[in-house]
C-alpha cells in the first residue's frame, strides 16, 4: 500500500477538522447509510455482541430495567406494544416474559428487520417491518392500536429537537387515553468538550477517525473516513443530538401526555454499564 507523505497527512487532518466542524450547521445530523444492507451487516455483530451495552442492552442490563418499569407501574400482560427503531432484536423478548399479546418493531434497515424476524420474533403476532418510525405515524395507518410504545436505546437523540417534538407529538395523534410511552435520553451530562482525531491502516487503506463533543450544539459527533489502496475515498458521519428531560416534557405534555415516572436507573447497577449508564429514562401517559 502506498505511503501518505506527511504534507498530505497535513492536509488531510485540516480537511477533516473543518468537515467534522461543519457538522454543527447540517440540517440532518448523520448521513451514515443505517437503511442500507452493508451497514446492517457491519452493526448486526454489536447487537448481538453480550460483551456491551453499546447497541442491544445485555440481558443484566435488561432484567434491572424491566423490573425499573416495573415498580414504574407498567403493565405488559395482554397489552399491544409498538417499538420505534427496534433494531434486530429490541425489548421483543422482555415484553414476551411479560405476557405481551402483539408485538411490532418498526426498523429502518431491512437486514435487521429481516434478522429480528429469522431470529427473534419467538410467536406468531411478533413481527419487525421495514418502516422509518416518523413516516409510519405520521403518513401510515397501523396495523391495530397500540397500548405502549418503547423508544429506548437513545433513538429521540437522533432526532433534532425540533423532529423529536414532531414525533412526540405524532405519538399523541395515534395513542389514546391510558397509553404509555417508555423511552430514554442521553442527557448533557456526558459533554466535556473533548476532541480526538485518530490514523490507523488496515488492509484496505488508511482509516481517520474522529470523535468530539460541540458543546455550544449540545451535540456528540463521530466521523469516520477512509482512503481504501484503490483511492476512492469513503466517509461516514454519526451524531447524537442530546435532548435535555425539560424539553422532552415540554413535547409530551403539550401533546396530551403526564409524566409517570423518570430517572436513571442504570446508575443503580454496580456492573459495567458506562455505554448507557447517564441515561435519563421517562414514563409518559395519553391523559388526553
């Protein structure tokens, strides 16, 4: 593999710096291709992966949350549950254990629905379906209503505030009196304002990847490029808007909703659980 000479290194690190820097302008905060089958294929490995709480939540993990919304008063026997960016897996088997009678798990990347359909829809009325969450309540008309609706693993945080108060309200529109939104935030409490740039090689080219958090934009960015030993150049982009518990209120009150119960119950585990231990988890109810 050819050499980068260190002017072009040079140039590269500027280039790279002053892209990742654009972040905090674009409208959309990711362009990573999650609908596309490479990436389902590259992420199914960290769902499944037992050894982090990146992704799929370990069942340890699981286990102290379920038994969280437990004592939070959520009901699971015979009820309808609707999952938002269910991934391949998602709460399908917590809310099994729990007697739930429908399952379905919206999930943008078809691998991954396909996966969770293969693999871990366990009954006949548990089905994962190819769908963008906010097109499927916004534009579609549902399968049958839905009694509770879980957005965990961080999910509003790739929302902008301003699509995630769209969503909620869009909850609003579908839920009815009684129904209960159970999801979780990662919150301004892991901004430090740092920033990482890192080189490293592999047998298809030269990587770049860069970590930092814009605290002006209460945002986590991550860019990942690379120049592959045939030259083509390919980059990917990943970024969390953080979306702070008052403004989440603010959305779900002004959409018909009362709070029920938060807070951080992955604090209370003495296990590693750093990947999602600061996250702010919520309870909301249709009261309207």
């Amino acid at each position: 593999m050819p050499e980068m000479n260190p002017a072009r290194l040079s140039e590269w690190y500027d280039e790279c710096r002053t892209a990742f820097e654009e972040l905090a302008s674009r409208k959309r905060l990711t362009s990573v291709p999650y609908s596309s089958h490479s990436y389902g294929e590259r992420v199914l490995p960290v769902h499944l992966d037992q050894a982090t709480d990146q992704a799929t939540r370990r069942p340890l993990t699981m286990e102290h949350l379920f038994k969280t919304f437990t004592e939070w008063g959520l009901r699971l026997e015979n009820q309808r549950v609707l999952e938002l960016h269910a991934g391949p897996i998602g709460v399908a088997p917590w809310v099994e254990r729990h007697g739930c009678a429908v399952y379905l798990g919206l999930e943008i990347n078809e691998y991954l629905a396909h996966y969770g359909n293969e693999c871990s829809a366990r009954k006949a009325n548990f089905t994962w379906r190819t769908a963008d969450s906010s097109n499927y309540l916004n534009t579609e008309q549902p399968e049958a209503n839905f009694d509770i609706v879980f957005a965990l693993y961080e999910v509003l945080n790739t929302y902008t505030e301003m699509d995630c108060h769209a969503l909620v309200q869009a909850l609003g529109q579908r839920l009815r009196k009684g129904d209960r939104v159970v999801g979780d935030v990662r919150t301004c409490q892991q901004l430090h304002g740092g920033y990482s740039i890192t080189l490293h090689r592999s047998s298809d080219g030269i990587w770049l990847d860069e970590v930092g958090d814009l605290v002006e934009k209460e945002m986590i960015a991550r860019r990942t490029r690379m120049v592959t030993t045939s030259g083509s150049l390919n980059e990917e982009y990943n970024c969390l808007r953080l979306i702070r518990p008052d403004q989440l209120d603010a959305s779900f009150s002004s959409a018909g909703f009362r709070l029920i119960k938060s807070g951080y119950p992955l604090q209370a585990i003495d296990t590693d659980v750093d990947e999602c231990r600061d996250n702010f988890f919520f309870m909301y109810e249709k009261t309207l």
